[in-house]
C-alpha cells in the first residue's frame, strides 16, 4: 500500500469518526429537548445555575484583585484615606492597562458596560453572542473593579448571563426566538444573583433588555431568576448586596418632598447620560492608541481617588454610610457631581464595568443630601436623610435606565418593607416620565441609537422601512376629472369601488379628494344641478399625499393619524402631479408578508448556520436541502435574469451575504427577482439530488459537495 493510500485511508476514517459524533451529538440533543415545556424548563435551571455561578464568581474575584491590588476587600473610606498616594495612583493606572489588553487582544466586547452590546445582539443577530465574551468580561471587570475603577459588577454580571444563555441555545441549535428568551433567562439570573431579587431581576430582563413585556416565555425567565438567586444565597448569604436600615413614611407630607426629588432625580440622570456619552464620544476621537486610552483614564481615575477615594469601585461602603445618615448633605452632593465624572471616564476610556451600582451611588447620594436639607425645614413631620438616599437609589436608576417598574421591585426587594413603596412610586415614575419627556433614549439604548440601531420606534415597525411606496402602489385608477359634471362624478362614486377619488385637472395635477359622502347632499337635486356644478366645486381641499421614494414606515403612521383608507401618490410635494394610490389594506398585507418572511428567514437562518457548507437535509420525497456558494460567473447578476428555477429546476431558499462590516457574521435575507448576487454569497437551496449536483457543477468550488444524504 503506498504512502497516498495511507493518507486516503486516513482521511476517510477520520471523515467517517465526525460524521459518527455529529449523529451522535444531534441524536442526543433530540432526545434532551423532549417537550417543549420540558426543554424550556430544563434550559431555564442550566442558565440559572451557570449565571448565579458567574455572579458568586465575580464577585469572589473582585475581593481576590481588592486583596492583591490594595492589600484588603474591605475598602472603606478610612482605609482608603490611609493609603499613600501613590498606591491610590498607581492601582488603578496597572487595572487600566491589563483591562486595555483584554479588551484589545481578546475580546472588545468586554469593554464598556455590557448591556447594550446585549441588547444590540437581541435586535441584530438574534441573540447571538460570542462565548468567549464569558471569560473576557469576568476577568476585565473584576480587575478593574478591584483595581478601583468607578464602575458596578451587575452590568458584567447581566452580560456573563447573556452570554451563557446565548452559547446554551446555540449549542442546543434552539431558533432565534428561542435564543432570545435564553439570553433574556441569562440577564435575570445575572441581576437576581446580584442583588438577592429573583422578581427584580425578571423584570429587568423583561422591561430592559427584551424591551416590552408581551412576552410568551416569561415563565424560564422567572425560573432562572429564582434559580440564580438561591446559588446566591447558598454561597453568599442571604442578605441584600449592601445593609439597609428600616424606614417608613412619616406623614403624607412627605410625597411632596419625594415628589420634588423625583424631579431632580430625573435632571442628575439625564446629566449622567449626557456626560458619560461626552466622555465616550471624546475618547473615541482622541488621537492615542486603543491601549493608551485606558491608561489615561486610568491616571484620572487614580488622581480624583486621591481626593475622593469614594470614587473607587462600587461605592457600597459610602452608599451604606449615606443610609445611615452619616454622611454631610453638602459631601454628597459633591459626591454626585465626582461620581458621574469619574464613572464617565473609567467607561469612555476603555474600562469594563456597569452603570447600575454607579446609577444607585447617586441617587443614594443625591437623596441623602436633598432628604438632609429637608429635615432641617422640616424635623418633625419628615423622615431623616436615610429615607430619601433610599428612595432617590430607585428614581435615579429609573431615570438613567426608562425602568421604573425595575427599579420600584429591586428596591422593594432588598428592603422587603412595604410602607416605603408609595415614595418609591412617586419618585421612579416621576423621574421616568421627566427623562422621557426630555431624552427618549436611556442610558442603554442611546448607545445603540448612536449606532443607528432604533429599538424605541418598534422592531416590527421597522420592517417596513426597507420598503418604498412604488412598491405595493397601484395605478391611475380611481381619478376624476376636475371639470367633470355632477352625473359623471355620481356614476363613479356608485360604481367604482374607491373609498376616496383623486380630483386631477387636464395636467394631471392633484386638486383635492372626493367621496360618496361628500354628495349626498346633491342626491336629490342631481338632475337640477347636472350641468352647474363640477368636481371642482364640491372637492376637499384638506388631503395627504406621499410620493413614490417614501417608506412603508411613514406611511403607516401616516394612515394611523387620518381616517383615510387611500392616500395619492404624487411626484413630488411641489408639482403634485398624480401617478397613483395605495390602499391600507395593501400595506397591511405587506406588513404581515414581511413580518412572517422574518419570522420564517430566522428559523432558515438559524438551521443554516449550524449546517456544514455543503452538508445536506433530507426532506420529503426525496428533496434536499443544501447550504453552497454562488458560481463566480453569478455575482453581479440579478436573480430574476439567471432563472435559476427553470433551468436548473431548484428553489432558492435563502441568501446569506457577508457582512459589511467585515465580521465573520452573515445577514440573511430572501430572495427577490431585483436583487444582485454579491461575491462570497452562499444560497440554501431545495430540490432534488440531481438537480443541486447539476447546480453545484457550475461552480469549481463546490466539486467537493455531493447531495447524498447524511449517515445515518
């Protein structure tokens, strides 16, 4: 036997070994998933577990870089102030530039604050995640928490979570409205792990980062929550993150007060966002090296820690001191105005951490200071400055997160007292409708609005706004001459079908609109009024038009603020020359086509990025279905001419084009007749064997791929 058997032996064994395991896995994973209740239910603990593992885990190595970088965890404002200052410079300096490595070299996902990069997977690639964030995000924030950057464990927390459920359904090929519901189970036992508030943390993932609460999944979602949190409470006792005292509601009075500190709540959380961007944005166009900027935010961080070691890491200590009212009103509110700036940098500069702990130190901070200036005015029918630290933690994270149902339960739940819920009400919300009304986007989907990603508008709105008015618009049908008579104007109303009629003159020009109703009034006197009265005279002058390069997105919300069935279609504002129409009911049906071909894209999606290129499907009757490139000699060419169904008797399924922002991700979208096939185009495709082995021979590249079905 020669040496070039050998080897051909080989491979062919070693092809046969994978084939063999691929079975085996896919075999397994059918057998797991059983039901559908009992998958999802099964896949809930899973995530619940792991994500209440990562929290105890970041929290534990938090203490362990505190121990190795300060010499204690136990980092109080005494111990601090202890220090030399060049320990309090150069701590967090070092934490700086090891995040800024991680960052750069393995995953740069692990910087910034974590949830919107979750948000952003949910609404663009379908909650896909990479698994490698996991690690990079655990060991980047615990080193610069410890290593005293002004930022919160929860954000890396939410994102470890998402991360975890996200590689759980890609491992287990779930469709991508199922991975969304994992990713979300991730993110609550993240935040439910944190803050010991399993309803806290479904909430959250619900109202943030899925965004609406008509979830039909909600039930795994709870269940990793409580989940998460009982590995909490097992390993890290079952107490809330940080001791509250007791307080209650002194007298109705109060809900002035509280009333008022919602209102200043919600200006300090729009003063926080607009900093912490500021920084971003000035970061982001500094001329240093990735590397550098965290440096230099770094040596900030270290030289305002100098002056105000409060700054430093969660804030927890402070926040506690603040709740006991041992803190002056006037540091606290010089507290604020540090915290926001030093959270600002420790996150523009590079730097992993979240904006929720920074997000409760100032309202804790703010509330004291407010609450304590109060009590002075007001001593006998006002609570102590504890009470409004407490109150001011839920308006503050309300406000900066458009979350007040979140904040409201976290805060509830970690003071598991019902009488301080009315202010916590009347504070949240008022700081959430104040932050709303002057910024629609909050602290996490500014970011991704700066990125053009708009989850506000409504993702199922959006899927109208790839398409334009041409498309779905019908003729010239449904006009009516300017100086047409009465009769003539009667016989179309009663015998066409048009809800409204276009008035057009001798030049084509919209005039104005007309309807049955608008001449019922001349029933009677037709025959009297036949030759003096024309179109023009008893038109509506009020009317909206469109024009042919105007999105289905628009237009939508057009129809929703009239009560109009039809709208003209016209050139352009200024000539309003008349070339068209289009009905409500159109653009419904082409809403509810796109909305089901996304839905039906995704799953396709789905099952084809976990195909092999070139690996094959059987279906019914002996059809195939197959994942290959697109011959060479098609790119450039559109769909429609290439006639690919009648000259080689296949359906294209689908198109999966490489992304343009050059990552290994692929968009995918269906096939249409005006669409150009791109170089690198992959097309799933069915039919029968034949067929694909005649399609794949126009192409060298795929004279690998053979359709036979896969070993059973």
């Amino acid at each position: 036997m020669t040496a070039r058997e050998k080897a051909g032996r080989i491979v062919n064994l070693a092809e046969a070994v994978i084939r063999l395991l691929l079975n085996y896995y896919e075999h397994l994973i059918a057998r797991f998933r059983g039901t559908e209740h009992t998958f999802m239910v099964a896949m809930a603990v899973i995530i619940g577990l792991l994500g209440g593992y990562s929290a105890v885990a970041i929290q534990h190595l938090i203490h362990f870089f505190q121990r190795l970088f300060w010499g204690s965890d136990q980092l109080t404002l005494e111990y601090l102030n202890a220090l030399p200052f060049y320990i309090k410079l150069g701590v967090p300096v070092g934490g700086s530039l090891l995040v800024g490595l991680i960052s750069y070299f393995f995953a740069r996902e692990a910087r910034g604050h974590g949830v919107p990069e979750v948000m952003e997977a949910i609404a663009l690639r379908g909650g896909k995640i990479r698994p490698r964030v996991v690690l990079a995000k655990l060991f980047s924030s615990s080193i610069y928490i410890g290593a005293g950057g002004s930022v919160g464990r929860e954000g890396p927390v939410i994102q470890i979570g998402s991360a975890i459920g996200s590689a759980v359904g890609q491992f287990f090929k779930v469709n991508p409205k199922r991975l969304k519901t994992f990713v979300a189970c991730g993110a609550a036992s993240g935040i439910a792990a944190a803050f010991n508030a399993p309803v806290g943390g479904a909430l959250f993932a619900v109202e943030v980062i899925l965004g609406n609460f008509a979830v039909t999944q909600f039930s795994p979602i709870v269940i990793s929550s409580v989940v998460a949190t009982a590995v909490s409470r097992h390993y890290l006792g079952d107490h809330p993150a940080f001791p509250v005292p007791g307080y209650e509601l002194v007298s109705p009075f109060e809900l002035i007060p509280y009333a008022v500190l919602g209102l200043l709540a919600g200006l300090v959380s729009l003063l926080f966002i607009k900093i912490l961007y500021a920084s971003e944005d000035y970061f982001h166009k500094s001329p240093f090296h990735d590397l550098l900027k965290p440096l230099i935010g770094g040596l900030i961080i270290g030289g305002m820690g100098i002056l105000v070691p409060a700054i430093y890491g969660v804030g927890y200590d402070s926040m506690y001191m603040a709740l006991e009212g041992k803190i002056a009103w006037y540091i606290m509110a010089a507290y604020v105005l540090a915290k926001i700036l030093a959270t600002s940098v420790s996150l523009g500069s590079g730097g992993s951490g979240g904006v929720f702990a920074p997000a409760l130190f100032l309202g804790t901070m703010l509330g004291g200071a407010f609450g304590a200036v109060v009590h002075i005015f007001f001593p006998g029918i006002t609570a102590g400055s504890g009470a409004y630290s407490m109150v001011g933690m839920a308006a503050v994270v309300a406000g900066t997160m458009h979350a007040p149902m979140t904040a409201i339960l976290i805060i509830f739940e970690i003071t598991n007292d019902y009488t301080i819920i009315l202010p916590l009400m009347v504070s949240s919300i008022i700081a959430t409708i104040l932050t709303m009304k002057l910024k629609k986007e909050s602290i996490y989907t500014l970011a991704l609005a700066k990125k053009g990603i708009n989850l506000y508008a409504g993702r199922d709105i959006n899927l109208l706004k790839g398409k334009k008015v041409r498309d779905i618009m019908g003729g010239g049908a449904g006009t009516i001459r300017y100086t047409d008579k009465l009769p003539v104007v009667m016989q179309k109303l009663m015998t066409e079908g048009h809800n409204d009629y276009f008035i057009v003159n001798k030049y084509g020009k919209l005039k104005g609109t007309l309807s049955l109703q608008d001449v019922k009034d001349f029933m009677d006197q037709r025959e009297l009024l036949a030759d003096i009265i024309i179109a023009g005279d008893i038109m509506r002058y009020d009317f909206d038009t469109v024009k042919p390069e105007d999105n289905l997105d628009y237009v939508m919300h057009l129809f929703a603020r009239t009560d109009k069935r039809e709208l003209a279609v016209v050139n352009n504002d200024k000539e309003k020359k008349f070339l068209g129409f289009i009905r409500i009911h159109e653009l419904i049906d082409t809403y509810n086509k796109e909305l089901f071909q996304r839905d039906l894209s995704g799953s396709m999606d789905s099952l084809a990025s976990n195909m092999e290129s070139g690996r094959t499907i059987e279906f019914i009757d002996q059809y195939r279905l197959m994942e290959l490139p697109i011959p060479d000699e098609f790119v450039d060419q559109k769909i429609r001419n290439l006639d690919i169904r009648r000259n080689y008797d296949i359906e294209i399924i689908l198109v999966r084009s490489k992304s343009q922002s050059g990552s290994s991700d692929r968009k995918a979208h269906f096939p249409k007749g005006d669409y150009a096939f791109q170089e690198g185009d992959e097309v799933l495709v069915l039919g029968e064997p034949e067929n694909i082995d005649r399609f794949q021979k126009r192409n060298p590249r795929n004279s690998n791929y053979h359709s036979k079905a896969p070993a059973e």
